[in-house]
C-alpha cells in the first residue's frame, strides 16, 4: 500500500473513531454546547497556536545554530512548519516527528540532514521534558487548591507520571553512561516484538530488525550527547520549549470559557501534557484516540460532564490540530513538499507491508 492510500485509510479510520465517540457521547448535547461557543474568545486560542509554533521553531533553530548552521528568514519557518504538517497527517508521524523535520528543513536550507537530525532530535526529548516539568507543576497546584483529582484517580496519575518520569530519567542515563546496556535492552525488547507483532506485521518486523534499532539507540545517544555539551544552549531551548507548551496549551483553557464552563489553567497544564505523552495510537495526530482519552480524563477531574468536556476537546482540535495542518499545509505547498516525498519514518524493505 502506498504512503498516500495509507494516508487516506489513516484519516478514515480516525474519523469514524471520532464519530463513534460523538455518537456514544450524545450529539445533541455536544453539538449544542458547540453552538453556544463564543468565537472571540474562542479566537485568542488560535493566535496561542501561531505563538507556540514560533517558540519551538525558535528553539530549533538555536539547537541547528550551535551545529555551525546558521538559518532564519521566511524560508526557515515555512520548512519547519512543513515538517510539522507531515508530523501532523503521516500515521505514526509524531514517533517520527525528529526525522520528518529535519527532512524538510535540510531540504529547505543549507544546512545538512547530519545536522538537522540532531538538533530536531535534541528538541524532541526537551520538549518531552519542558511537557512533565509543567504536568508536575500543574498537579501540584490543583492539590495545593484542592481542585484537582483525588482518591484512585489521583493515585493512578501519579504512578503513570512516574513510570513515565522514570522511563524518561532511565533512558538517559543509559545513553550517557550505560550505550552498550541501553542497546542491548532495546535489541531484547525489539527481539520478543519481533516474535509477537512480528508475526502478523511484515513491516513491523522489518523495523525492529538489529540494524534499524541500532541506529536508533545512536541517534538517542547522541542527542543526550549533545544535550551534555552546552548547558546554556539546552536552558535556552527548555525555557522556549516550555513557553512554546503554555501558548500552546492556551486553545484548550479558552475553549472552556468559549463554552461558558471555565476550568483552571492548572488543569489544562496537567491533563494536556499527561494525554499527550501517553497517547500512542498509530493514526494521523493520535484522531480519536487523543479525543477519548482527554475529554474522559477531564471529565474525570475538571467539574464538568461529559458532553462538555468533548466539546470543549473538540474546539480545542480545531486549533491544536486542523490549524496546524492547515498552516503547515500552506507553507509545504508553498515549498512543493509533498506527503510521499520524505524518507520513511522507520527503515522498511517493501512498502507493500502490513
């Protein structure tokens, strides 16, 4: 199957899953809430978009910078914005989000694909980063103020952000200290996925062959290389990546208020960050997965009901999502960058695959 009739067959099964979800929900409740939305308020959220896209182009463009690359200029956001489009319509593009980007910038500006890699994929572990920092920092205010979860759900968020915190905390110092065991614990895990997914994934198996993982343990290790190199470069990127999440958080706080039933800010920190991190279904920008789990889980903390959460989540993909790709549409169009031109995201033999 092609990458473009993977594509398609992407949109369309997240679409369902999303018409699913409104349906079980109520669409008469949800579609009335949508209807009462206040669309100036609803307008702020958006230009939170534009803020955080320039936040993190930004702090790439310093990471490529200290590479000996120089780039800027309106070529350099419309490449980047390029990337973040494919990021945002490949399946599994937010997994490959590091290799897609630095296609298109090294396609788009003089600097080389070496270089881009890196950097991209020094920003994509600090943004992971900058997103718990701020989770941790938002829970811990909602149960400073008493708004937040409590009981088993509380109970349940903290262990998942641990496990998730350790995971991240683990992987590092394994590639800082300990290459050869990180490598030898991801051929392992790649082996007993191969045995398993393997057998009914012709693709599958062929990413998770020694080669592909190898490289991959090289390019996380020389990310965390690169991150102990400069500490002043990698504060400066934090500091823009988290400035990058608050603007970029902001749609999901007004979408509240655009509905009549605001929520603390504290709240969007926390659950945003936490949904993001453990969303992992393989459709174009996480669609309908991403939507269940944040409107459940908001339903579950904020004081609202259902219906209000989803359609409070789904003003907030208006601008979290259709918007970026509408943006990055744009800019790829404006530089011919084309859904089947970029390298796949994972090494593959026959594109005929699953």
């Amino acid at each position: 199957m092609s990458r473009r009739a993977r594509l398609i067959a992407g949109f369309a099964v997240a679409l369902l899953a999303v018409g699913g979800f409104l349906w079980a929900v109520g669409p008469e409740a949800v579609l009335a809430e949508l209807a009462s939305a206040d669309l100036a308020v609803l307008s702020v959220g958006f230009l939170g978009v534009v803020a955080a896209l320039a936040a993190w182009s930004e702090a790439v463009r310093r990471l490529l910078a200290s590479t000996g690359h120089s780039v800027r200029g309106r070529r350099y956001r419309s490449a980047y914005l390029s990337g973040e489009f494919l990021k945002q319509v490949l399946p599994m593009g937010q997994s490959g989000g590091p290799v897609l980007m630095s296609y298109t910038l090294s396609r788009e500006t003089a600097a080389p694909y070496e270089s881009t890699l890196a950097a991209a994929s020094v920003f994509a572990f600090l943004n992971v980063v900058a997103s718990l920092v701020l989770a941790v920092a938002g829970l811990a205010l909602l149960v400073a103020t008493r708004r937040g979860p409590s009981g088993t759900v509380l109970r349940t968020v903290l262990v998942a952000m641990v496990a998730v915190t350790a995971v991240v905390l683990a992987l590092t110092s394994l590639a800082a200290y300990r290459r050869a065991t990180l490598e030898r614990i991801a051929l392992g895990v790649a082996a007993g996925l191969r045995r398993t997914v393997g057998r009914v994934s012709a693709r599958a198996e062929t990413a998770l062959a020694p080669e592909p993982i190898e490289d991959a343990v090289e390019r996380f290790a020389g990310a965390v290389d690169d991150l102990t190199g400069d500490r002043r470069r990698v504060g400066t990127a934090v500091a823009l990546a988290v400035v990058g999440w608050c603007c970029f958080l902001l749609p999901m706080y007004t979408s509240f208020h655009a509905i009549g039933e605001p929520v603390p800010y504290a709240m969007v920190v926390f659950v945003v960050p936490v949904v993001t991190l453990l969303n992992v279904v393989p459709l174009p920008g996480g669609l309908g997965g991403f939507e269940v789990a944040l409107a459940g889980v908001t339903a579950a903390i904020a004081p609202v009901d259902l219906p209000t959460a989803t359609a409070a989540v789904f003003l907030f993909r208006l601008s979290n999502y259709w918007f970026v790709v509408l943006l990055g549409g744009l800019a790829a169009a404006s530089l011919s960058v084309r859904v089947s031109d970029p390298p796949p995201i994972v090494p593959v033999e026959d594109d005929e695959g699953v």
